[in-house]
C-alpha cells in the first residue's frame, strides 16, 4: 500500500486525540491544540504537555520512532523530561501513531522554523545552547539522525550536496550525537530549552549548528551570531559539508524562488567551496 500524504494541519484528528486521553488517563485542554503537517500537541489536565506524531512503517525500521523516550538517557541538555509514550499501528494505513507525554516548557518557542525577524536572546541563552550542544555530542547512540524523517546516511547527504555542489568531495569523517532539527520552532526563549527529539541520533559534526545557522539566514546578524557561537563545528570539515548540505537543500531542485535566503545561503556556500577545494 502506498503511504497517502497527510498534513494534520488539515486531517480530523478527534478520534486520535480521544484514543490518547483514553489510554494516558489524561485529559486534553483543547483550546491550546498546536497543529502541524506530521504531529498534533496540546496541553494535559495535569500539567504536561503531550505531542501526537503519525509516521510511515517505512520510516521507523531504523530506531523505532521513539527519539522523544530514548532522549530521556541523555544527560546536561536543556530539555523537557519525557514522562510517558504510546503508540499503535494504524487500522487502515501503513502508519504507526505515536504519543509523548513530557513536562511543559519552560518558556515560549523563539518563532517559526525559520525567523523574519531578530529575537532577543542573552548571553546566558547562547551559553545553554552551547552547553546543551556540546554535551549531546559528547554522547553515544546507535540511533541514526532522521531529519524529515529519511535516515542520514553517507549517501544521502553526497546525493543532496552533489546536486548543488558536483565538485566537492562530500565524504564525512567524524559522527557524533545530533537533535537533527534544530530550529527557532524548537527552542524557548528567555529560557533556553531543546525540545521534539523524534529524529534524533548520530549525524556530522556541525548538523545542528548548520542547521539553525540556515534558519536564521532572513537575519544576517542572527546568522553570523550562529556561527560566531558555534565557530569550532562549523569551520571543521564535516561542519563545511553540513554548510553545504544545509544549503543545498536551499538551493537545490526544488528552491522556493521567493525564499528569501536564497542569496546568502549562496554566497557563504561559494566560499565554503573555495576553502573546501584549497584547503
């Protein structure tokens, strides 16, 4: 069966969210109902806040599709801590329906995935974002990264950035432990706070910063803090060849010729190319 494509934004998702409260003993506060394309998130009666994800049997072979439980063994990472799960195969579908149940945040998301404007963040914000950053990486999993739920394989990420970048040799060197979606979405502010772990798992040094590094690219000033702040990831190799990846993604066979990132994402790829190939 081919799995439909399905945006929750637009999906009844009643009879889910009824299957939750029934099985979690909990009771949702519909009025604080937070929609998006793959996953639904409300607050709960005692508290705490639980994200409902639907997800393809194809896309869970690897690690199962509980990032959120198994992120719970990380340890020195802002991030809210996981306090139930469940999950159920589909009766019509090829998808599995997963349930988290977390603390609530301890402030608002910063913004949308990518910001329009600059948002105020402390010093001491930046310093919980390294610190979080640093320790996740020092960490060890045999999970693999699934950003948009596809496995980050060698392969994957030579195809995205050959597409843009034929010339670059795309080989990565050093893995470690990554969120895999890092975005304004997914971080608080004033308090820093980490959160949706779903696709986390072992990607290249830099992922994480390259990746708020492009969703900051509207802001030149916001982008240049990122990788002032995360310089040792971003200017190590396989930082570069996230660079790249990051903007190959941008840029690439389906670019959104109105995306406003566009000339930026470019400009610092051209460069990193030229260190790549000098270097």
């Amino acid at each position: 069966m081919v799995l439909r494509s399905v945006d929750l934004r637009k999906e009844p998702v009643e009879a889910v969210l009824n299957r939750v409260e029934r099985s979690l003993g909990v009771r949702l506060d519909h009025e604080t109902v937070v929609r998006k394309r793959r996953s639904v998130g409300a607050r709960t009666d005692r508290g705490t806040w639980i994200r409902i994800e639907r997800r393809g049997l194809d896309r869970i072979r690897v690690q199962g599709g509980d990032g959120t439980a198994s992120a719970e063994a990380l340890h020195g990472i802002a991030k809210p801590a996981w306090i139930a799960g469940l999950a159920w195969r589909d009766g019509v579908e090829p998808v599995v329906w997963r349930a988290d149940e977390t603390e609530l945040l301890p402030s608002a998301p910063v913004g949308s995935a990518v910001v329009a404007g600059a948002p105020k963040l402390s010093k001491e914000w930046w310093a919980s974002l390294s610190t979080s950053l640093d320790a996740l990486a020092s960490q060890h999993t045999n999970r693999i990264a699934t950003p948009d739920t596809e496995s980050l394989t060698q392969e994957l990420i030579g195809e995205t950035i050959h597409n843009v970048f034929p010339d670059v040799d795309a080989m990565v060197t050093d893995w470690r432990p990554a969120h895999a979606d890092l975005n304004w979405a997914n971080v608080t502010a004033p308090t820093f706070c980490l959160f949706d772990w779903e696709d986390w798992g072992m990607a290249p040094r830099g992922l994480d910063a390259a990746n708020l590094w492009g969703a900051s690219l509207t802001v030149p000033t916001l982008a240049e803090r990122v990788r002032r702040e995360r310089r040792d990831d971003l200017e190590s190799l396989d930082g570069k060849l996230m660079t790249l990846f990051v903007a190959a993604k941008i840029l690439g066979p389906y670019a959104d010729p109105g995306d406003p990132r566009l000339g930026a994402a470019r400009e610092t790829a051209e460069r990193v190319v030229k260190e790549l190939q000098t270097g």
